[in-house]
C-alpha cells in the first residue's frame, strides 16, 4: 500500500496545500517588489523613499519567515512531510 492511498492522509495532504498556498503567493509577492525595489534603490541611492520601502519589504519577509518559517526551505514541506523515506 502506498503512503497516499490511505485517504485520511491524502486529506491532510490538501488541506495543507490549500493553507499553504494563499502564504506561498504572498511570499512570492514580497520577494518580488523587494527585488524590485532593491534594483530600484541601487539606480537611485539616494532616494530615501525607495530606502524605506526596502526596510518595509525586508521586515515584512522576516515576519512572514517567522509565522511560515517552512517558506523559506529548500527542500519543500510536502516532501519532508508526506513522501515514503529513502532507502
């Protein structure tokens, strides 16, 4: 029998995905305005708006580091969590 047949699992498995992704499409929006707004900052250094808005985007991705930490692992949480171990 395979880890995913066992229906109440695979339920886990969705509900997780579901929670997950409304966090995962944040993440990937902050990382993108932060870069943005870094490219931004190094055409004009001496912008001081453009400087707080860096700081903004950069508290706002360790915040949201701290309530998801498992946002940031290279290794996806589905993977450590619901596939069969090696060996």
């Amino acid at each position: 029998m395979w880890f995913y047949d066992e229906e109440r699992i695979w339920g886990e498995v969705q509900a997780f995905r579901r929670e997950a992704h409304s966090l995962e499409n944040k993440h990937l929006q902050l990382r993108v305005a932060l870069r943005d707004a870094e490219a931004a900052l190094r055409s004009e250094p001496e912008n001081e708006e453009l400087k707080l808005r860096v700081e903004q985007l950069k508290k706002r991705l360790e915040e949201l580091d701290r309530q998801a930490p498992w946002i940031s692992y290279l290794v996806p949480l589905e993977v450590l969590l619901w596939t069969d171990p090696h060996g």
